[in-house]
C-alpha cells in the first residue's frame, strides 16, 4: 500500500472519529507516556529493578491498533509492553504494582516488566524471547477457527523479531490456515543497538508480506490516527474469516532499549526529528487546528491522567510483597 | 482386556478421548493422510475430519508455540513431533514459553498441553534420530514427563495426559510400538505420579522406564538362574515422580539399579540416585549402579549402535557387582 493512501486512511479515519473517540486516544496515549515516564523514575530511584523496556514514542500503535479491537480480541506482546498492557485496559495500578514485584500485581510479582498478562483482558502476555510471541498468536488464531468465534488476534513484535525463524515459521502458518491474526510490526529501527539495515536483508519490512501471501502495509507509527485506519482494515479482513496481514508502524522509541541503555549508538540529530513528530503532541495540535477538541477539556484530561498514575504509584508502594511460603505455588496447576 | 500393540493402545486412547472432549485435537507432520510416521494417528483423519486431525508443515517452533497458544485459547492440543530429536526445534517454545507461563503470569493462565514423540535408538538411524532426551523436560520446572512402557500403560498414561493441565511430555519409545500385551478395553486411566512394581525380589531393586524396562525384565530371568532374586519397578512417569515403591523395595533390598536409554550422564537415573541417597542412604549396602547409553552420540554402525545402549546383559553385569 503506497503511503499517499494511508495517508488517506488516516484522513479518513479522523472525519469518521467524533471527539469523544479523538479525547479517548489523546487519554490513553497520554496515559501511557506518563506512565512510562513515572516508572522511569521510579527505576532510578530502585523501586523498579531488572530489565524495564519504555514504550515513550511508541503510543500511536499501541492505541491505535488496539482500539480497533473489540474487549473480547486477544493481544500478545513482547517485553516492551506497558503501552499495550495498559491499551488493553488493564488497571494502571494492577501494571505498577507488578513492576514494583508486589503481590497485587498483575502477575502476583512473578512477572516483572517483561511479563505481564490479564486473561480476562485477553492480555494474553508480554514475551521476552524476540518472536516468541508469534507462534502463540498463531494458536490463539487456530483456537478461534476452532470454536467458530468471531474474535482476531493482534500480535505485536518489534523490527528485531524479523530475523527470527519463529516469525517466518508464524506467517507461513497464519497465511496457510487463513488464521484471523493481526501481525503488528513496531519498526523502531534498532534492535537494541543494531539498526534495521545491518540486521535485516530488506529495509521495508512490511514487504515479507507478499512471500506469504497477506497484504501488508507500511504506516506512520507516530500517526495514531492512520495506525488506527490501517488496523482496522487488518482487523476486518481477520474477522471476515479473510486471513492474517501485516502492518509495519514505523516509529521511535524515546528511550533506549532498557533502561540501562543511554542509546549512545543513535545520532541525537535523529533523536530530535523524531521528538518533533511526537504522537501525542502531534493529535493535541490535530484537535485544537480542526477544532474537535477543547483546551480546557484536554487540560482536565492532562490533570485526570496524572491523577490516575500517582493514584497508582501509590497502590503499588503500598501493597505487600508476595509471601516467600508460595515460592513454588503455580509452577504446576494442583 | 484385549491384546492390542502398543501403537493400538495410544490409537485406542486417542479416539476415546477425542470422543469425550471436542476440545482435544492433534496436529503435526503427517499425523492426517499419512496416519502418523509411526502409524500411532492412523485412521484418525477419516474418523474425525482435517479440524481436528492437522497435517503440518514442516515448522516445529511454530506448531508447538501454536499448540501453546491453542491451549491458552481453551483447547486442549496435542502436538505430535515426529520424533523427540525435532523438539531441539521447539525447545523456545517448550522451555522458555509453555513450562514458564502458568508461574511467570502468577497462576492466571493453563496450558494443557500435550507433546507426543517418539524417542529412542535401536534402528541404525545415526546420531541425528536416535536420542532419548527426557532428562532434558525432566530439568526444567513446569512440565510434566511420561513415558509408558507397557500397551496398557501408553493408553492408560495418555488418556490421564489429556485430562490434566499442565504441558506434558508424552515420550513413546520407536521400538516399543510393536510390542503386544494386555490393554483394557474402554475407560482405563492410569494416574500420573504412580510408579509400578512389576516384579517382586528380595536381593536388589531394578528401577527403570520405558523401553528399558523390558531389558530388565530379560535380565531378572538370567538373575533368577543364577539365584539373585530381583524386584523391579517402572517408574511410568518421571514428573510427577513416584519413588515411594523404590525407596520402600531398597528398604528390603539394600542395592538398587538404574536402567535408562538417556546418556549416563546427567541423565534421570542421576536425578533418581541422588534421591535415592537423600531417602535412604543408611539402608544401601552398595553403591547404586546405572546402566545407561555410553555418553557418545549414537553410531549407524549396527554394531557400536548396540554397545553404546544398555542391554539385558548389562543389566546382568551390573547387578553381579552388587551381590
């Protein structure tokens, strides 16, 4: 798909969109940035430890894709999650607590960063293998071919999941069996510190599509609206019982790879070209031009987002840890 | 009671489930026209139609990661591989995916699934096909292992498999599918965790499991001659791992032989030795033996094929050192 007409998805996208539905993507990518910019914090001054992977940058894709979605769709990630963890719908709260290794976490404090899960969600996890993901999101997609239901699975993974067997292994099979997944690329141009043209035999990524028979499409990842236009039409393919595709979100993410990384390997030229482009600043601007939004409402949004993330840094501070007698509970079903 | 193959038995258990839980399919390589590499899902395909008998392609991360998710989605999968040496393909999935889900995601998830593969040397088929690697699931935390002996137990053993909730290993040995024995008909579970004492013995405990078994059972009757009364006990499953029967039998016999096809080294007769001293250490009055596969790879020469694996007449050897 040529990028003038996922332009025009997303132009589109945005006259079919009242202001209620542009408020709620403006919220939820603002809830996930403050998020992310709090747990950042929060690491430095040792609350959080481990490996802990932002997704600042990246919203536009989580949002936007997800809100194509249904609460009964699965979503599968990767161990830079946060973003489609709290997308989904999962408690700001219940997502800090298990970063926080507390009990009340989402994972019970089993989890981490890199593993958080809500079935009742269907959050169906983040993974830490790269392409790990994939092949259960082609067996979520075998499950609902099999019960003859009308969910789609949207599988995200990142530029460094492209090289890996499994993600050839997945869209050969998803494509074979007509599996209702939505392959979701977040092209960020480094996998760690190796950049995308040093890593992988092509540039434009969404064209493995074609050798597995499924379109595929290239979109601006910093574009909510036109990650949204382009999902949806992923979705309603998968739906219709047409088959999987594959959308590259060409993005960035603000951050390095973890938190221990500075990203000394990016020019800060790039760094600033894309911080102009920022998603969330970028739909504010949008709104306000077109006049489908309020300051004033957006400001109370901005007050009630920062609300919601101490309210959850302090749900987290104060749950308890989990108690070390269940150190073996759940490593097999009894 | 019939006498059925071991081969029929898994067959038999297959379509009795498959009759009790429209959950439950079966896919991998050539399990549907081809009726299994080994024949196990022969007629499958026609009973129960291409939804539930899935032929593969030949992509064994993705079939396994897919049997994973399956199980995630509320179905109850088994993932046939063709033979255990292709799990090395799937190990990601295996490992780092189904055996970590239910405790990393804090006991919020199941994954029911089962992995069915043959294992095991005997045929001349070279190092590549001819590896028993069930120390390899029984060393990681989060998956279940069974490997039948008997017909009875191979259906008995499956049928249990598929109505747990935990991702099993279900390991059948290449040269046991032929072999016959008495297999009830109908409903017949044998429980995970259950080990079984096959032959009773006052002067030394054979402790084996899957095909091994067999060549204990040979090598009690060279003994029996000989005046060395043996009890032996197949430990059916390795996780859940039943080692009441054993510590009780070497209570009464004071020395214990281990007979398994993995290599000797690090494999699930040292996991069992260990235990064994742990228990009961003050009741041995020998050192424990293990008969195993000499740590090399398997040679196609027919003959270095067979003085790599444990044989009857090891078995022999091994317990004259004891006595």
């Amino acid at each position: 798909m040529a990028l003038e007409r996922t332009r025009h998805v997303a132009e589109r996208t945005l006259l079919t969109m009242d202001e209620a539905g542009l408020s709620d993507f403006y919220r939820l990518m603002l809830l996930i940035r403050q998020f992310e910019e709090r747990v950042a914090e929060m690491y430095s001054r040792g609350k959080i430890t481990g490996f802990c992977h932002l997704y600042a940058g990246e919203e536009a894709v989580a949002v936007g894709a997800i809100r194509a979605l249904y609460d009964k769709d699965y979503v599968i990630s990767t161990y830079r999650e946060h973003g489609h963890c709290l997308a989904k719908g999962v408690s700001p709260r219940t997502v800090m607590a298990e970063l926080f290794g507390k009990a009340t976490g989402v994972s019970g404090g089993r989890g981490g960063s890199m593993h958080l899960f809500d079935a009742g969600l269907r959050f169906m996890g983040g993974y830490a293998i790269v392409g790990g993901g994939l092949p259960l999101a082609v067996g979520l997609g075998l499950s609902i071919v099999y019960k003859e239901e009308p969910e789609v699975v949207c599988c995200f993974f990142g530029d460094g999941a492209l090289p890996q067997g499994a993600f050839h292994e997945s869209l050969n099979l998803a494509s074979l069996w007509k599996l209702p997944v939505v392959f979701i690329c977040e092209n960020n141009f480094y996998g760690m510190g190796t950049m995308v043209q040093h890593a992988i035999c092509r540039e434009e990524l969404y064209k493995f599509a074609e050798s597995y028979k499924m379109p595929g499409v290239r979109v601006d990842g910093m574009d909510v609206l036109e990650v949204h236009g382009a999902a949806l039409e992923a979705v309603a393919r998968a739906r219709e019982g047409d088959g999987p595709s594959l959308i590259e979100a060409v993005t960035y993410r603000y951050r390095g790879h973890s938190m221990s990384d500075p990203a000394e390997y990016r020019p800060r030229r790039e760094e600033r070209i894309w911080l102009e482009r920022d998603p969330i600043k970028s739909l504010r601007r949008r709104m306000l031009n077109e006049k489908r939004g309020d300051e004033n409402r957006l400001l109370e949004l901005e007050k009630e987002v920062a609300a919601v993330i101490d309210d959850a840094v302090a749900f987290a501070e104060q749950s308890p840890e989990p108690p070390l007698s269940e150190l073996t509970k759940h490593v097999y079903v009894d | 009671m019939a006498v059925i193959s071991y081969r029929e038995a898994l067959n038999q258990a297959l379509r009795e489930e498959f009759d009790r839980d429209e959950r439950i399919f079966i896919m991998g390589e050539e399990v549907g026209n081809f009726g299994g590499a080994f024949k196990v899902t022969d007629g499958l395909l026609a009973a129960y139609g291409a939804k539930r008998v899935r032929d593969t392609p030949i992509s064994e991360l993705a079939i396994t990661g897919a049997g994973v998710g399956a199980a995630m989605g509320g179905l109850r999968p088994i993932v046939e591989l063709m033979t255990i040496n292709f799990a090395l393909l799937a190990m990601d999935q295996i490992v780092n995916h189904a055996a970590k889900m239910r405790y990393m995601f804090g006991g919020n998830v199941r994954v029911p699934l089962v992995i069915r593969a043959p294992q095991g040397a005997g045929h001349q088929l070279g190092a590549q096909h001819s590896q028993s690697l069930e120390a390899y699931f029984l060393h990681c935390p989060g998956l279940r292992v069974a490997v039948p002996a008997t017909p009875a137990d191979a259906k008995g053993l499956l049928k249990s498999a598929l109505r747990q909730d935990d991702p099993l290993i279900f390991l059948e040995h290449e040269s046991l599918y032929g072999v016959k024995g008495d297999v009830p008909e109908g409903e017949y579970l044998v429980p995970l965790g259950k080990s079984n004492l096959l032959r009773e013995g006052k002067d030394v405990t054979l402790i084996s499991y899957s095909k091994c078994v067999y060549d204990c059972l040979q090598a009690a009757e060279v003994l029996e001659n000989e005046g060395i009364d043996s009890e032996l006990i197949d430990l059916r499953t390795l996780n859940p791992l039943d080692l009441g029967p054993v510590v009780e039998s070497i209570k009464k016999t004071g020395k214990a032989v281990l007979v398994y096809e993995g290599w000797k080294t690090g494999g699930a007769g040292a996991e069992v030795a260990a235990r064994i001293y742990e228990a009961v250490f003050d009741h041995l009055d020998a050192p424990i033996q293990r008969v195993a596969t000499a740590d090399a790879p398997i040679a196609y020469n027919a003959r270095l094929e067979h003085a790599a694996l444990p044989s009857p007449a090891e078995v022999v050897r091994a317990v004259e050192r004891l006595v």
